[in-house]
C-alpha cells in the first residue's frame, strides 16, 4: 500500500512536471466572449474550451451578443457557480467594474483576453496581440505598396478605425497613423474627406454595417464625380468588408488598396478575388493556447509567462501582459498561413 502510494506520488509528480495543469484537474474557468456575429470570437471560444477541457478545466463558456449587461450578468453567474478563473474579452473594456470587483472580493484572479479590461484593480494579467504592431504592419504596407517614399502621389486616403470601447483600436489606429502622418502633413496623402481624427473615423461595435454607411456617404459627397480613392486603411476585417460593400455598390473608380485585420473567411475570400489588398493574421490557437497556459500556472502557483509590463496601463494598474505576434498576411501567403496550416481548409475559402 505505502508502495503503492509512493509510486502514485512519483507519477502524479512526474505527470505535473510534463504537463502543470495536472493539479488544476476538475477546476473551473469562466471565458466571457463578447459575441458570436464575428467568426473571430467563436474561434477564440472553441479553441479556448477545447483546449481547457483537454487539461482537464470544466469550462463555461459565453457569448454576450454585444451587449455589456447581458456579458456583466453572464461573469457574475460565472463567480456565482464557482468560477476558479475568468477570462474576459470585453465588449466595453470600462464597463465589467462591479463583475470584476466581485471576482476580486471572490479572490478570483481575472486574465483579459485579446482586450484590456479598463479602469479596474481586479485584472491579474492580459493576454493579446502586439497591437500597436497590427497597425504598424498595416501602416508600413501602404508606404511600401504605394513607394510613398519615391512616388509625387498625392494619393488619396480614407481611414475607417474601430470601436471607441476597445482599448485596442487607438493602438490599431496610432500604430498605422504614426506612420502615415507625415506623409499626410506632406500633402502626398490627402483624406478628401477631411475625416483623419480617431473619433471621426471610428466604428462603434466594429459593425460592418455602420463602416458601410459611412463609406457610401464618403463616397458620395468625395468621389462620386470620378476622383479615384487610392487608399483605404481599416483597422479590421469587419470594417474592411464594410467598405467593400459601399465600394461594390457606390464607386466606379479605379480600386483602392484596402488593409484588414484578422483573415476572416468572407475577407479572405476578397483578398484572394483582388477586392482586399492585405490582413493581418491572428493566429487565435496561439492565443488560446497562451491564455491555457497561464491559467494552469495561475492555478498552480506557478511563475506566470508574461513578456510585456510596461504598455498596458489601464488607469489603474499596468497590467502584466504577453503580446504573441501578428503577421502579415495577402493573397500570396494565404495557403502557407491559413490552408497548410490548418485554420482553416480550402473548402471553407470556396
Ligand atoms: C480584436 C480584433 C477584432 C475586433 C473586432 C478587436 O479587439 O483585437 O481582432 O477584429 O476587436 O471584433
């Protein structure tokens, strides 16, 4: 029997070494997503749950439907039933305040997810993608695709950012506009118009819809007489697919460049028919797995891998992070990053 039991010891011990979440077996995380109407999230969700469940973590996963109290009463159900760890990502990073504050009286440590939770004591670490990076990648393709550095131009540019409740769309924004800004003091971009500040060009929720209405009223008063749009930044693919649509049905000049976020399968679609020039490739498996990661060594006690503790500051505190890289991805790269690699199969880009 003593045998026996030392011999489980050794194995159990073992077992952690290879494997830390061994001892979290059975414990319980909460995954907050904001919505199910972007592919992205229902991606982040699945991969998460899966990979949570195969260490052994029974998982509640929830989706918000872009609606900030149905996710504040969805996290706090989570606390309720036993929650041993949350993971949020946000619809408003400063709205989950009186959800985060009770998982911090419930000693519940909280990682927020791809967007920082604002304005609260209660975040323990954020696990994303080097933001600033997916707008200097975007930023850095129009310089090179236009040889701005070379060409007179002036070029014609119309910049559709994100949603002024996440903190990642001033990143997404300052990352390509720091770029881009002198070249448009310069006067070789010129934004007809005239919309260049984040919250003139901004898209409440990300909604395609709303990037679309905008775009087809830019269209209209800009370049309904001809002028050709050279360039058009959006910091996203939901966005992206917006102008699209408006350019589709409004425009006859000749086809901007277009840059995105994310390679969903509608946009990857586009890119690969000549209707987007560009997106930026988030591989939400690594992101999920990272996240998996740091929840185990949370719950074990362990060292937790974080790479980044200065940039993100959410008024409260600077928030321990790990940034994972984002990578440029177009039409000539698509297979390697999304076919062969499994994220997605041919078919699904049919
Ligand atoms: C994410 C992007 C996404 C956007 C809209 C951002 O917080 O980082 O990947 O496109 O939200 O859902």
């Amino acid at each position: 029997m003593k045998k026996l039991m030392a011999l489980s010891l050794a194995t159990v011990l073992a077992a952690s070494l290879m494997a830390p979440a061994v001892f979290a077996e059975g414990e319980k995380v909460g995954v907050s997503m904001p919505t199910k109407d972007l592919q992205r999230w229902n991606q982040d969700g699945a991969n998460m749950q899966a990979e949570l469940e195969a260490a052994g973590f029974e998982v509640d996963l929830q989706y918000a439907s872009n609606d900030v109290q149905t996710q504040l009463s969805q996290i706090e159900n989570m606390i309720s039933s036993g929650a041993n760890v949350l993971v949020i990502a946000a619809i408003e990073g400063s709205s989950l305040g009186e959800a985060l504050d009770m998982a911090k009286e419930n000693d519940i440590p909280v990682i927020a997810y791809d967007r920082l939770l604002m304005e609260s004591d209660a975040v323990s670490y954020y696990a994303t993608f080097d933001n600033y990076m997916v707008g200097t990648v975007q930023g850095q393709y129009i310089i090179d695709t236009l040889d701005l550095e070379n060409a007179d131009g002036p070029f014609n540019l119309e910049i559709t950012a994100g949603d002024p409740g996440d903190n990642n769309a001033g990143y997404f924004y300052n990352g390509a506009m720091d770029l881009l800004k002198p070249y448009i003091e310069e006067g070789k971009l010129v934004v007809k118009s005239g919309q260049v500040e984040f919250d003139d060009v901004a898209t409440p929720t990300w909604a395609t819809e709303v990037a679309q209405s905008r775009a087809e009223n830019i269209l209209s008063s800009n370049y309904a007489d001809g002028t050709n749009v050279d360039v058009w930044l959006c910091s996203n693919d939901s966005t992206a697919l917006g102008v699209e649509n408006a350019l589709a049905a409004n425009y006859s000049g000749e086809y901007p460049i277009i840059t995105g976020q994310d390679c969903d399968i509608n946009n990857t679609k586009n890119m690969i028919a000549g209707k987007q020039s560009m997106s930026v490739f988030k591989d939400t498996r690594t992101l999920a797995s990272q996240v998996v990661k740091m929840v185990g060594q949370i719950l074990n006690g362990e060292e937790v891998d974080v790479n980044d503790t200065e940039t993100y500051d959410n008024g409260v505190l600077v928030v321990p992070s790990y940034l994972c890289e984002p990578v440029f991805a177009d039409a000539n790269n698509y297979k390697e990053l999304l076919i062969d690699s499994g994220y997605y199969t041919e078919d699904q880009l049919q």
